[in-house]
C-alpha cells in the first residue's frame, strides 16, 4: 500500500498540468490511510511526502505547517526523523513569510546534528534564506564552511551560491536588491510557485544593475521544463550556452539540454552531439 501511494504520488508529480480531481482523490485516499493506520516509523516516508504535497502540489501550506507541528509533538519521534520534520516546517515557514522561524528551526537542526547531512542541509537552508533577507556576507562564510564539510550535493551547491554572490554583490550596495531577487525566485521555484518567481525574474531583467542574465535564463529554462514546455526549455538553454560559453551554469545548461533532447524531445542525434560537446567542455 505505502509503495502504491509513493508511485501515485510520483505519477501526479511528472505530469505537465496539475490534475485537480486526480489530486484532490489522492489527497483524500492518503487521509483515510493516516486515519486508518497508526503513525510508524514504516510510514514515516509516506507521511512527510504527503505534507510535501499538500503545500507544493495543493498549495495548502497552512494544513502542512500544522500537520509537521503536530508531528513534533510526538515524543518517540527519533532525531533524524525529528530533524527531517523540522528542515520541512522551515521551508514552509518561509513560505509563510516567518523567515526567522525558519531559521530558528534550521539552527535548532544544525545543533542537534553538527556532523550529519541534515545538519549541514539545515545550515545550507539558512545561507540561503540570509541571501533572500539581504546577509550576504553572511550567508557567503556559512557557504563557505559547508563547500568543505559536507556531502557532494550539498558542496557544490553551496560552492555554486557563494560563486553567485561574489560575482554579483556590490559592498557599496546596501540592499543588493536583484541578487535577494533571485534567492527568493529561486526559493519559490524549488516550492512551485512559479507565478512568483517569474515575476521576480522580471524585476531582476527591469534592474539597472542586471548582471544575472546566465543565471535568470537557467531559473527561467527550469520553470519552462517544470510545466512542461520543453521546446522553450531548450531555447533558453541555448540562448545561455550561445551568449555566456565562459558561466559557471554553462556545463550544466549543456546537461540539462542533452537530457531534454535525449528523453522529453527524442532528438537523440542531437542529444549524443551535446553529450559529446559536454565531455569537451
């Protein structure tokens, strides 16, 4: 059963508009199993995927803040899981526009777990949301520390951001504000608030100090591909790999593109080219 809901989940995930009914009956099966079958450590996966979607799939980020709430309050939830629940209920928190709740929440996981991936996880969570509160040279040091110590991911993520900052921020700036722009555009394209995050691309376009061109044109090819418009995914890729061959998102624009082509456009010939081109770079 756990397994049937995580395909059903997976299924509604990849497609390319939101099915309304097809969610909505979803939702309600996985109420009737939570309400059928008590809390375990084997349904724990199931239940965090469901707050998952409800706040990003149903927009219904209130009923997810409550429903990780009360899922702390259960006193043999064990540290890592208590860890996970925490990092979730940040990440919504700010969504919630209560970004020093969520800071709290990731500090309390960075104490709680210095030397685990949570706990550096957490702390990359809070580099981020010190980008989107205008701390960047804050966010730069913490960025800094997590480049060396931590998982592969989460380092070149984090090697990727305090890049980003240092090539874009102004010290004689005081607010920065495009650079905050796009870690909060960022932000609500992780959380599929994709409105918003073009919205905020547009603002960073309109800025008298528009030095993000790479990095808008990749937000904006990964919003293309999220709802599905794969040609205008590939287009923006190729804008970005024709106009800024020397970026540091240029190989990964190079991947992304050879993955659009190989699987979504079928254009294998193509995609084998910019393979080859990517093993070049």
């Amino acid at each position: 059963t756990i397994a049937l809901f995580e395909v059903r989940l997976l299924q509604l995930y990849q497609q390319q508009t939101i099915d309304n009914t097809n969610a909505k009956l979803l939702d309600n099966d996985l109420k009737k199993y939570f309400e059928n079958n008590s809390f375990s450590d084997n349904n724990f996966s199931l239940y965090q995927k469901w707050i998952c979607f409800k706040a990003t799939y149903l927009n219904e980020e209130q009923e997810a803040i409550k429903m990780l709430e009360d899922l702390l309050k259960i006193s043999t939830l064990n540290t890592q899981k208590r860890a996970i629940a925490k990092i979730d209920l940040a990440q919504l928190q700010v969504l919630n526009n209560d970004v020093w709740e969520a800071v709290l929440l990731n500090s309390q996981v960075e104490k709680d777990l210095p030397n685990d991936t949570l706990g550096h996880l957490a702390k990359f969570n809070n580099a981020k949301i010190s980008m989107m509160i205008g701390e960047f040279e804050w966010a730069t040091a913490q960025l800094d520390v997590l480049r060396a110590a931590t998982t592969k991911l989460i380092a070149n993520d984090a090697m990727y951001l305090s890049l980003l900052i240092r090539d874009n921020y102004d010290a004689e700036d005081s607010l920065n504000i495009p650079l905050a722009q796009y870690a909060w555009a960022t932000f609500f394209v992780e959380n599929n608030r994709f409105e918003k995050a073009q919205l905020l691309l547009d603002s960073i376009e309109g800025s008298y100090s528009f030095s993000l061109k790479d990095d808008v044109l990749f937000l904006r090819a990964q919003i293309a591909k999220n709802q599905g418009n794969y040609h205008l995914c590939d287009s923006l890729l190729s804008v970005l790999i024709l106009n800024f061959p020397s970026e540091l998102l240029t190989d990964d624009a190079l991947y992304e593109r050879a993955q659009l082509q190989d699987y979504y456009l079928k254009n294998n010939l193509l995609a084998i080219e910019i393979y080859e081109q990517l093993l070049l770079y």
